[in-house]
C-alpha cells in the first residue's frame, strides 16, 4: 500500500514538474546530510558531517554511481524534534532521496515518518532507540547499534566489573536517555544490583546541587547517566566540587571531548559506551591519513558509521541499477557491505544484524582506553 501511494506521487510530481527535472538525477544524486549544525550537541553532528562527506568525495573521486555524482546537502535540526520535522519536509521539497541523519533518537523518529511516506530513504549513523526501527518500515535503516544492545552492554559491565552496592540511574527525560537509561536499570536489576535511584533531570539544567545532594543521602556508590555530554559535564565537576566521589558512567551521548572541557578533572575515569574505534583499525589507516590531512579527528564515534551510511546507499544503488528506493532498500536488505565498519548486513526491520559496543575508560585529556 505504502508503495503504491509513493509511486502516485511520483508520477503526480513528474506530471507538476516534468521530465526536466529527472535528467538532471542521471548526473546527480543528492544525499542530505541531515543533524545538528547548530545547538548542544552540534560536535556530534560535525562528526556525521565529516564521516559522510569522506565518502561522498572519495567516491566521486573513484568514479561516483553509476556514472553519477553524489553531492552531500547538509541540513540543520539542532537536534529539536520539531525542527527535525521541519528539516524533513524541506528535503521532501528539495526531492531528495535519500538521507544520512538524523542524529538524535528525538529527532530521527519524527523524521523518519515523513521519510517512510514521502518515498526517501534515510540511514541513521547515530540514532540508537530500538523504537526507530520497530514500525515496521521499509526504508528505515541504521549503521549503529541499539539502545537494547549498548544497556545491556553497560549494565553488565557496572554488575560484572564495577559491582557498586546502590546504583542511581538518571537520565534526560528524553526518547534516547531515558531509553537507555531504563535498559541500564532493567539489566542492573536483572543481576541483582540495586538501583536506589532512577530519576529524570531536565536537558539544559545546569545546576544539580539538589541531585547531588539527593544522591548523598541515598548512598549511592556508582552513577548511570543517560544523555548528552553538557549535562553530565556540569554534573562531574559540580559532584567533585560537592564532595561526591563516585564512579560515573555514559553512553555514546557523552563521548565527546567536550565533556572534558567542562568537567576537567573530575572527566578521568569516567565509563562510556562507543562503538569501536574504527580509526584504530590497521585497515583504516589510509582512510585516517584522508581525515587527518583536512584537519579533521576521525575518531569520533559516529565518523565511521556516517561514513559506511554513504557507502551502502552508494553500493546499494549501484546493485539496485536504480534510484528507485524501494529497490534500493530491497538491495541493502538483500547484500552485505565491506565498509570500514566491517561487514554489514542489515535484517527486516533495517537493523544491522551484527554490532557491538565497548566500554572505555575515559581520561580528562580527552582519550580513552578500552576498559578491562
């Protein structure tokens, strides 16, 4: 049904703008770029930018797709559900069709529908909640992990490793902190941690004296967060100014050297979720060398996986002989891809089939070590 009603469209727009408009997809193929350029978390979206437009020009470069040249259009959603919505209906305008983004959970999920309706294919390289991809949808798909994988992955390690006596969980209020917030708890619980607190704080707050004293009185020896690094930055330092040493502990929200910069020393041994660090593999050194030389840090947890998002479409289009998208969705479900995340394979749903998290130990200079 959804395909019919997109084809409608499709021959409703040839008739509006006519055959003009179709030649010139023959010599160009636009992929939006779509996250935020403004806002909080805006060096998360420099990270998908760099990690797409890496493959965009180096394809090009080998001869683009199917005599076609990518071109990348970057579009800014600040990371706000509503601007999403509004960035999504100015690519349906634009006649895009395909789109790497969105990069918050909050803002992909609204998105995603006008994709799924309008005909646009869309690969998130960043947007871990399970419920993007649990709709059903055709032309939905993902080059991270989920949520449901990287909780399970940090509750394990608090119970297996860390063994803290009384955990606080704490998270955003938003789709993709308390989503993974809530997979943290349900993991520690399933393992016999306590979690004495599981409580929400507002994105922009910047003053946790209340929390910190909150958490004080209950005890806690260890702390979950579920979010963004500019909260739980202010939440390190202010916990070491108020006296609270605990162990800390995030997803790949937090991951960023920013967090250093607001935290200081109180950052160091801080857990985190990532992806693997795909820079450090010996295979993609030369592809490293490529980001290093423009100045840019390749190792940033979603460079990589916007970088394979690219690559599959290009490769799926390629496979598909088309721009036709249900046929290029059918290609990626259909095909697995050599990318410098390894060998994807995506199932029904547009998850990928195979991912894995890692828990590092993050140090106030900004590196990590992967934690043991």
């Amino acid at each position: 049904m959804k395909t019919n009603q997109r084809l409608s469209k499709i021959f409703l727009a040839m008739a509006l703008t006519g055959a003009a408009s179709y030649s010139l997809a023959a010599d160009t193929i636009r992929i939006g770029l779509a996250g935020p350029v403004t806002g909080p978390v805006a060096q998360y979206g420099d990270m998908q930018f760099i990690g797409a437009e890496m493959a965009i020009e180096q394809i090009n470069k080998a001869g683009g797709v199917n005599g076609a040249q990518l071109q990348g259009v970057r579009y800014d959603d600040a990371c706000d559900p509503k601007q999403a919505v509004a960035v999504a209906n100015k690519i349906v305008n634009d006649n895009v069709k395909f789109v790497v983004g969105h990069l918050c959970s909050s803002s992909t999920q609204p998105a995603s529908d006008i994709y799924e309706d309008e005909g646009i294919l869309m690969i998130t390289a960043a947007s871990t909640s399970p419920d993007i991809t649990s709709r059903g949808y055709e032309l939905i798909f993902r080059t991270i992990g989920l949520d449901s994988l990287q909780g399970p992955t940090a509750g394990n390690f608090i119970a297996d490793h860390v063994k803290p006596k009384n955990v606080a969980v704490i998270h955003d209020k938003q789709q993709y902190g308390e989503g993974i917030a809530t997979a943290v708890k349900q993991t520690l619980e399933s393992k016999n941690i306590k979690v004495g607190l599981f409580e929400g704080i507002n994105a922009g707050d910047k003053d946790f004296s209340s929390l910190i004293a909150k958490l004080k009185r209950e005890g806690v020896d260890f702390v979950y967060y579920g979010g963004y690094h500019p909260e739980l930055g202010l939440l390190l330092r202010q916990s070491k100014e108020k006296g609270l040493n605990v162990r800390f502990m995030g997803p790949e929200g937090v991951g960023n050297s920013e967090i250093s910069a607001i935290a200081g020393p109180a950052s160091e041994g801080m857990y985190v979720t990532l992806p693997k660090s795909f820079d450090q593999d010996p295979r993609n050194k030369e592809l490293v060398d490529a980001f290093k030389a423009k100045k840019q840090d390749p190792s940033g947890p979603f460079v990589f996986p916007a970088y394979a998002a690219v690559q599959v479409i290009a490769e799926g289009i390629e496979k598909a002989g088309s721009t036709d998208t249900d046929k290029v969705a059918e290609a990626l479900r259909s095909n697995t891809f050599d990318t410098p995340t390894g060998n994807l394979a995506f199932d029904e749903k547009g998850d990928l089939k195979d991912f894995n998290f890692v828990v590092y130990e993050w140090h106030q200079d900004g590196t990590k070590t992967e934690a043991k």
